[in-house]
C-alpha cells in the first residue's frame, strides 16, 4: 500500500508542472543549432580532397572526382550509405571548405534499403530546404563576414 500512495504521490506533483509532450506528426520539434541530422552537401565547395572519406568510421561516404582544364578537382560523385551512417558529425568536422554539413532533418524511415543511399543531388536538395527553413543560419563566405565586421 505504502509503495501505491509513493507513486501516486510522484503523479501528483507532476501534474500542475508545465507539459512538454508535441503532436508530432503536426507540430514539428524546434532543434539546436548543432543538432547531427542527415548531412547537408553544397557541390561548388567541394574540393575532391577525399577527408570526408578517410575520417568516417563506418566507411558510409564515397566520392570522386576529376580535373577540369585549369587544373582545379570537380566533384563528379558523391554517395552516403545512410544505412550504416551513425551521424558522428566527424566528416563535418574536416571539411577544409565546410560543404558537407549537419542538418535538422531525421525522418529517413523507409520499405527498402536501397533508398537509404543518397547521392549528392539529394543531399544538395536538403541544403536547399534546410537554407528555406532557417535563413540566419546559412553560412557566410568569409569576404562577406569580413565586409559586415567593418
């Protein structure tokens, strides 16, 4: 009995506590900043330099690349197994050029695993939706930064 009027008694004070609980599929949580979600890929940065790659543990990323006339990589390839991808954030981490990124975005459920490997379209386009949803967290070119500090 003494072990019933205990847990009654935690049910109790928890009730005028302010509730927290969202309706999921309708109100979206609001994540931090650094939050690890599905990687982000902006193409033009890229420099094919392949740390991406080395860093991961899982070995999920694959890329490649090819020189151009004036000698510069371009990036041809990019691939992420998201089926093995833990979302350490470590590729993200040593991008020299900061064009893979973290986003908000989690939800990849899905029937087949075959759709859980994403190419650098797709990973491209959840930049652009990631760059919709939160305009004052899109990063800046660092002539751009230096212009406003002045």
């Amino acid at each position: 009995m003494f072990g019933f009027l205990k847990g009654l008694g935690v049910t109790l004070r928890q009730l005028p506590k302010k509730k927290i609980t969202l309706q999921y599929p309708d109100v979206r949580p609001e994540w931090p900043e650094r939050f690890r979600g599905v990687h982000r890929f902006i193409p033009e940065l890229c420099i094919v330099c392949n740390q991406c790659a080395r860093i991961c543990p899982t070995s999920c990323i694959s890329l490649s690349g090819t020189r151009d006339p004036n000698k510069k990589m371009r990036i041809d390839t990019y691939d992420i197994n998201f089926d093995i991808c833990i979302l350490c954030g470590l590729c993200t981490e040593v991008c020299p050029t900061e064009s893979v990124l973290m986003s908000d975005t989690f939800e990849l459920a899905t029937y087949s695993r075959d759709n859980l490997y994403l190419d650098m379209h797709w990973l491209y386009e959840n930049e652009l939706q990631y760059e919709q949803r939160y305009p004052e967290r899109v990063p800046q070119p660092a002539g751009e930064a230096k212009e406003e500090d002045a």
